[in-house]
C-alpha cells in the first residue's frame, strides 16, 4: 500500500507541475483573470495534496499499513480529483455550478487529514 501512494503522490506532483506550468504560460489572454484564479487554486491545491499523499505514503511505509492510513490516502486523492478536477474543468469550461461541488473535494482533503492524525496517535 505505501509504495501506492508514494506513486500516486509522485505522479500527481508531476501533473500539478505540468498543470500549472500550462495554467501560466497557456491560458493567459485565453480566459479570464477570474478564471485564470480559480485554476491557479487547483494547481496549489493539487501540488499540496500530492505532497500529502507522499507523506502517507512515506508514514504507511514506517508505521504499517492500516486500514485509517489507506481511507487517509485514498480521500487526499478523491479530494484532489473532486476539487482540482472542478476547478480545472470550470476555469475551462466557465460553467459556475461545478463550484458547488468543490467542497466535497475540500471535506475529502479534510477528512483525509484527520484520519492521518489518528492513524498516527493510534500507532
């Protein structure tokens, strides 16, 4: 399982660079600055979480894997699918109501953490 989320980690810190290298050099004059905004908070969003996926994937290694730490991994990579994926669809596609489920990705983030936190204090 660790080496799963190491990879996961790696490769969407990978696609976050890409994301973002693209957001800056391909989108100006393309879409609005608003929107330019709104991608701009996918890509540090998604660079940050698959950092945190690393993380996990690094503690699963050290500590074992449990089942808190694997609910840990796979919310981080639910959260960045839901909440990235929503903002980089909707800075692409200007439609507004994908902003409406971009907080199921940030709960998933937040929940993901928190399990983290107790896989840890139970370990």
């Amino acid at each position: 399982m660790w080496k799963l989320f190491i990879i996961l980690g790696a490769l969407n810190a990978a696609i976050a660079v890409g994301f973002g290298a693209f957001g800056a050099h391909g989108l100006e004059g393309r879409i609005s600055a608003r929107l330019i905004e709104v991608y701009q908070t996918g890509v540090q969003y998604h660079i940050m979480h698959a950092l945190g996926l690393l993380a996990i994937g690094l503690a699963a290694a050290h500590m074992g894997g449990s089942a808190l730490i694997a609910w840990a991994g796979w919310l981080l990579f639910a959260g960045i699918i839901i909440f990235s994926g929503s903002l980089y669809t909707m800075a692409f596609t200007g439609i507004g109501w994908l902003g409406a489920i971009t907080p199921i990705g940030g709960t998933a983030f937040i929940a993901g953490w928190i399990l983290l936190v107790i896989a840890v204090i139970k370990a």
